[in-house]
C-alpha cells in the first residue's frame, strides 16, 4: 500500500468517527496511540504532513465533519496552511493547540491530553465528543 491511500487506526477509529461525527488528525502513529491512551478513540494519521485525496475520501467516508488538526508544533506554517486549505473544502476544521513546551502530542500526560481534547471539542460545540 502506497502511504497516501491510508489512515493509520481509520479501521479502529471509524465507529468512533461516525458516532460523533469528530476525527482527530495527527502526523503519525505515535501521535494516535497518545490519543488513544487518554481515551480519545478518534485519532488518525496521514504519516506524513501532507493529506491526499484519496485520504480525505476516507475521511468523508467514515463520517467525518469536524476535523481537528494536531499536527507537531514543529510543523511549518506553509505546510499547516496547505493541509487546512485541503480540509476546509470538505469539513469544519479546527486546530488543536499543543503547549509551547512541547513538540508532539505523545509528550503530554493522558490527562492533559485528554483536557486539551474535551477543551477543544466543548469550544466549538460538538456534543458527542
């Protein structure tokens, strides 16, 4: 399989996608099972920076409204605005602001991580977060 033409954990999170209609997308691997450890069910990665089309359909496909984007705070602002342009022409996309202090989701404690999560979810009103 080409690395564009999946999502990483799209199998395990799609039932969780539908329900609320939220997916979290990261960069990698590591990145969701942070995710997934706090008890965010929802998280997958493009395993890169970049989304492809075919990803986006998969997107659409697993019920997916509301993106929130976590990508790295390493991440460079072309490439952040790149990806946003792509989503926004299919969902309501949201950023997920990490700390200052840190670099990638997985270097948060499961508790902070699961607060950013509820935070971010309660601001822009989605009920089945």
């Amino acid at each position: 399989l080409l690395r564009g033409s999946i999502l990483f954990n799209l199998y395990n999170a799609a039932p969780h996608i539908l329900d609320s209609g939220i997916v979290v997308l990261v960069e990698g691997p590591i990145d969701v099972m942070a995710f997934e450890a706090a008890g965010v069910s929802n998280a997958v990665a493009m395993l890169s920076l970049d989304i492809t089309r075919e990803q986006i359909n998969l997107l659409m496909s697993a019920g997916a409204i509301n993106v929130l984007v976590a990508t790295d705070n390493d991440t460079t602002d072309e490439a952040a605005n790149s990806l946003n342009k792509k989503l926004t022409e299919h969902f309501s996309v949201y950023d997920f602001p990490l700390p200052s202090t840190c670099n990638d989701p997985d270097e948060l404690d499961q508790e902070t991580l699961k607060e950013l999560y509820d935070s971010v979810v309660s601001d822009i009103g989605v009920i089945n977060g």
